[in-house]
C-alpha cells in the first residue's frame, strides 16, 4: 500500500516541470503554495465538489473524472472571464489505487497543461470519494462577467451547444438508450466537458458581456441567477437553444426539455448590448466556440419562455438541487 | 427541508458585513468570488479536507468542527507566516440540518472573525459529511517560513505546548480515562485548535525564524519534513518539550510519547539562529504565545533524540500517515 506521502510524490508532484511564467513561486509540499499574482490584477477564486454517486457514477473512468473535476472549476473562472492561475486539489479516497490514481492524474493533468493552470497544492486522506478542487484565476479590475451585471435590452447568448450530457446521462441511467454512434458523440459531453475559458477571457477583456454564468445545473435555473441578482427578466427563444448533435435526432420535445433543463452543459450563458453582436461573432471565431443569440432581457421580471413563434410556451422544467 | 440555495444564504452569507479591508471584492454568491490582493505581496494557498470518522468522531459538536475546520487551514497560514485574507468552504452534507448548520456555521465565523479572514466561496452538496476548506493569505516576497530553509546551528523552537490534544484522543477512544477537571482542560486541545497565526506573522515579518511548519501529525513525524527538506538533521530533547497542563500529570513516559509523537497539537515548530533568541521570546510575549527551545538542527542528516541529561533516547514513535 502506498503512503500518504508517496502517493502524492509519484502521482500529484512533477519535479520535472518549470513555472515558465514564474508564478508559482513554491509549489507542492509545504504547509502552503506561493503565489506571484500579478501586480494589481484581481483574484477570482472558485471551490466545487465531487461525490461518488452524486456528480459521478461509481466505477467512473478516472482519467475523464480526473478531466472533469478539474474542468467544472476552470468552467466558473470561463463564466468570470479570468486566466487560470493554479489550483489546490483535496482528494479523499476509500484506498490508494495505482491505476486510479495513474488514470484520474493523467486526465487531471492533461487539462491544467491546456490551460497552463499548475497543481500547487492539496490534501489527501482516506474516506468515501471526494474530490474537491479550488482554482485561482486573475484578472483587471472592473472586467469580471458577474450574474448582477445583465441589463434589460441585452441580447441573451450561449455557447456551444447544450443537452448532450443530461442525453448521455439519460442513456446512462437507462432512462433511454442511444444507438452507439450518439453515445460516442454525447458521452464526452457528460464525462468530459470542455470549460469555455477562451471565450470567457475575451468576452471580459474586450468587455464585450454584462453578466455572465456557466451552465451547470439546466439553464433555466441558472439563468435565473442571473434575472435574480440583476434584478431583471427575460424572453428564452426555447427553438433557438442550440441542440447538441445527439440531441439533435431525438423528439422536439426531448430537445426542448434537455436544452432548456437538461445539466452538466458547461456552456456558457451571457448576456451582452446589441451593438457588440459582430465582436461576440468574432470572439467566438477567435475561441473555436460557436456563440447563439436565444433571447433578451427585459425590464420585467420572470423568465418567459416562447417557441419559435414567439408563442409562450409552458414547459415543466426545473433546476438540480442538491438537497431537493 | 432546506434547498441548497436557501442553505448557503440562510448559514452561509452575512449581508450585514462590510468588508472594511476592501480586500473582498465579490463574495458568496457568484461564479468566483473576487479578491484584491495588496500589489506586490505573494498569495500563500493551503487546502485541507476533514472527514468524519477520520479527523473527528461521529456526531462531533458542530460549532467545535466549525471552529476546527477553519483553524487546521489557519494554522498552515501561520506556519508560512502568512496574513490571512480569506476562504472557501466546500460541504458534504449527509442531509441539511438546521440545528448542525447553525452550530457549524456559528463555530467557523467566530474564529473567522477573530482573523478578519472572509468567507467568499465555496460549494455545498449531498454525501458523507466531508468539509474542504481552501484559505489564503499574503506576504512579502521573501519573508515566507518555508520547510527547506533550516541551517546547521540553528535552535529548535516549540509554541504553546504540545500533547494534551492526544491525551483527550486517548480519553474519548478509552485508552486512558481523565479525570473531569484534566478533560476540561486537555478536549479544547483537541476540538478547538488555536491557530498561531500572530506568532508566525511576527516571526516571517521580522525574518526571526528560518524554517517553520505546523504540527498536525505529531512532532517527530512532522520535524522529518523539515530535516528532509532542508538537507540537515537535528538534536530533540525530549525532556524540554513543553507538555499540556493536563499530560503534565501523566507518567514521564507517556508525557514523552505524547509530547514527541501527539498529533493535532496544531503548534508551530521553527528553526531559527541563536542570535534571534531574545527577538523571538519577544515575539512569544507579543503574540501571547509561549516560546520553548527544544534542540538544534546540525549538519549531519538524521533526528537523534536524546534526555534531559542528552543521552540518547530510544522512542517507538511514528508520524501519522492517512494510508498506512
């Protein structure tokens, strides 16, 4: 069996790797890392937490949830338009796997070098899966995308596409069952999302967005975040939510449902002036990531829902609520 | 019962609270939160995750684990020299209980208050009671206590005392029984932790210490990180460290085991030249934190226990190791 402090040698400390932008100025290993912020710069810090069972089925593949854990943290430093600075990973384990281990580290690793976002230090102890990650980002003053920002008159966006994963989940579950040529292209979209930080980087530093959120828990619910603390409403164009492409060949009715509500998109919701619809084009041209107008905010409270008509539309959705 | 949104504003977010640092730019509530680190100093980041049944009994007293939970991150914080600035809170919670939450919740923000250290983030979710804290502090450049920096000739200090927090361990598992007034005195030791963030600020501001760490897994375990780490090896007198009022009616040989290899004594332990001997007394007095010299660190590597007379001493002791 190994040690506490081997497992974190062999696995969790890479003594070949060098800081190539000096900002880890003492990594893992001592009662706590060190940092170099930049000078002035803000910090955008972000905890979340992994249950066995919970966010992730038992038996999970370790280098996708090693990806995943690492990817739903990134995910809100995307939904905040900050850099990715370096992360602390809490890890609490039934035993010390050597190929868990192996596998979960790749994945976790394989996404901090994507986004040159360093491992600087954590905990680990023995105890039911627990994965608990906490990343720091960094950006200037007054550029953050937060939820109270959204003003009536703005268009409502979202990247990506959206309803893949609650699709894959659905066929995970046994709520339904895709042919393998759809579980190959939704699958990853649960296991393995891919946190929007390029778009999200852009979209402050060009201060293109008001407010901004990643799509964690369906979209109607956590657009309500945004309606909440901006104090304000809006019109969803359900028809214009983009389908993932599994989600695609499935009923218009499961579409609306697992677009509008569906959980795990990772996508994110923004919502920004008209005058910006060209730059947003562009922004996301520039990031790979495709960008969707689905709506508007208005003055009025509620969330209004409409098909492509523009006819309301009552749908039974509701967000994820962990102690629901 | 509770929803977690009603959770997190019901226990976790203070309205009322102005941050009068300006530090906290964004709190609970968002993406990220935001903090505005003082340009030029360095962020010190530590993560520590406690599981029930490992790092506290079942039905542990919450507003004790509230206080615990925040203060074994506090005290890494202190081992580096840190000023502590804020937190994540990251909650596994079996279900959402009213009276666990406000006892918790009250036990955290009493110590947080005590060090103007913020909550600003975090995440809540159902399973096996698991609490993740994150916190982090600044320093100046070049004033952090660090494991690797101990020095041939160097004296061995010790804060506060060490060894009651085991003796309570000993007490609640039934391998001794304590009498009331010596329970009374040795359980705070052990459920409620104090971080000695003053003495090790003093310490790193001053460039009293060299090399510093807090003792979480017992004194001689931990003391290994810093010989490892720094290349050097060190004389212990076992005989000179100080004991709790409680372990100090023990027998000499329990007193010694307790004392050298506890665990949870949550003290520091620095190394530091001799000529900062009167300097750090000082500092003991300032921080309100008793300062003892316990031994030296020498060239040659290895640590050689010895008695009050300095012959070699022959303890069965080990560090605690979460795998092992």
């Amino acid at each position: 069996m190994l040690s506490e402090f081997d497992l974190i040698k062999q696995y969790f400390t890479r003594r070949d790797r060098i800081d190539a932008s000096g900002r880890t100025v003492l990594g893992v290993g001592d009662d706590c890392a060190l940092l170099a912020p930049t000078p002035g710069m803000q910090l955008a810090v972000s905890s979340d937490m992994l249950v066995e069972g919970r966010h992730f089925l038992a038996g999970a593949d370790p280098f996708a949830l090693g990806h995943k854990s690492l990817a739903v943290n990134l995910s809100d430093l995307a939904a905040m338009g900050a850099a990715p600075l370096g992360f602390t990973l809490a890890l609490a384990l039934p035993g010390a796997e050597p190929a868990w281990l192996d596998g979960f580290s790749r994945g976790l690793f394989a996404l901090a070098d994507l986004h040159a976002c360093e491992l600087v230090g954590g905990d680990t102890t023995k105890g039911p899966l627990n994965i608990c990650i906490t990343v720091f980002g960094e950006l200037a003053p007054g550029t953050a995308l937060r939820r109270d920002a959204a003003r009536a008159g703005d268009d409502l966006w979202i990247s990506g596409t959206l309803g893949d994963a609650r699709l894959a989940l659905a066929d995970a579950l046994g709520e339904l069952a895709l042919g393998d040529a759809d579980r190959q292209v939704a699958a990853p979209r649960l296991h393995a999302p891919t946190p929007r930080v390029a778009l999200g980087r852009l979209l402050a530093e060009g201060r293109l967005a008001h407010a901004a959120l990643d799509i964690s828990d369906g979209l109607v619910g956590d657009l309500g975040h945004i309606l909440t603390a901006s104090k304000v409403g809006a019109v969803l164009d359900v028809d214009a939510l983009p389908a993932g492409p599994a989600l695609l060949r499935q009923s218009p009715e499961l579409r609306r449902r697992f677009t509008a509500a569906g959980g795990d998109d990772y996508e994110l919701c923004f919502t920004a002036p008209a005058e910006n619809r060209a730059a947003i084009l562009a922004a996301g041209t520039q990031s790979g990531t495709p960008v969707t107008r689905v709506g508007r905010i208005e003055a009025t409270p509620g969330l209004r829902l409409v098909d492509a008509d523009g006819a309301p539309l009552e749908l039974k959705l509701r967000g994820w609520d962990h102690f629901a």
